[in-house]
C-alpha cells in the first residue's frame, strides 16, 4: 500500500476491493443470463452496442448491483482492520475502528465492574458495547428497507431458472 500511495488516505478503502472475483463471477452469470434475443433485435432496431448496454443491460441489471452494492457496503462498513493498519491520521479512521478502538479502553474485569457500581457508576463495559453495536448496525438497518426488493431478486438470480 506504501508504494501504490494508498498508505493514510482515504482511498485505501475504495480501491483494493472494488474488483473481487466474487463479484465479476456474480455479474458475469448475470450478463450471460440476458437472452441474447433480446440485444439482437435492440441492434436490428439500430442500437448502438453503448445503447443495448445501457438501455437494456443495466435497466435489468438493478437487483444484481443493489445486491454486490450492499454485500459490498456492508463488507467495508464492519471492515476495521483496514482503518487500524493502513491509517495512521484520525479524521480518516471509520468508525469501526473507532468504536474498536472505544471497546478495547473501556473493557474491566468482573473486579473493577463491581467496584465501580459500588460507588454508584450506571455504565459497565457491556453496556458500552452494546450501545457501539447498536451504533455500528444503525446506517446499514436504515439503508436496508430501500433496497430489499432488489436484493430479494439479486440473491435469487442464480437459484431459479426461469
């Protein structure tokens, strides 16, 4: 990462994942799937190749990139290695990292837990981690609702022929 230039930038999130052969094998089912009928009477039409990709190949190809698209959301919002070895800056640290980092300060034994109720503090460890969990699953749980007919139909590309 030192000698592409990615080491503490924000592009060391985006870049080394955006092509996993996960997904190119995902999208190739998918490509391979559009019956070739259909582009070929787009190009009897007079469509350009640009015009078939892009009025009817990616038109029906929603579920499948709502689908990588939220795999893939959800791959680097849980990702917070990426944050502890390659970032060294704070403002550039996701929040996994932080909450990460929060947990690891905030974790007591069993001894000091008791000793702290004891002089009448309300927060253990616990409840700290699950409040970062709750924090940590909020954005994806809000983006979930929008794209779940799509995702329905992505992960059930490949399991129905039809």
């Amino acid at each position: 990462m030192i000698k592409l230039k990615l080491y503490n930038t924000f592009w060391v999130y985006i870049l080394p994942g955006m092509f996993t052969f996960y997904n190119m094998v995902i999208f190739m089912s998918f490509f391979r799937s559009i019956p070739e009928s259909l582009m070929e009477s787009a190009r009897l039409d007079g469509a350009s190749e640009f015009t078939v990709y892009w009025k009817i190949v990616m038109p029906n190809a929603k579920p499948v990139i709502a689908t990588i698209g939220l795999f893939t959301a959800v791959y680097h919002w849980n990702d917070y290695y990426q944050g502890v070895v390659y970032i060294r800056d704070k403002t550039l640290e996701p929040l996994q990292t932080i909450l990460y980092k929060l947990l690891a300060e905030t974790s007591m034994t069993a001894q000091q837990q008791q000793a702290m109720l004891a002089l009448g503090g309300t927060t253990t460890s616990a409840t700290v981690k699950y409040a970062a969990m709750f924090v940590g699953a909020l954005p994806i749980l809000c983006l979930y609702p929008f794209i779940q007919k799509y995702l329905v139909k992505g992960v059930m590309l490949g399991a129905i022929k039809g």
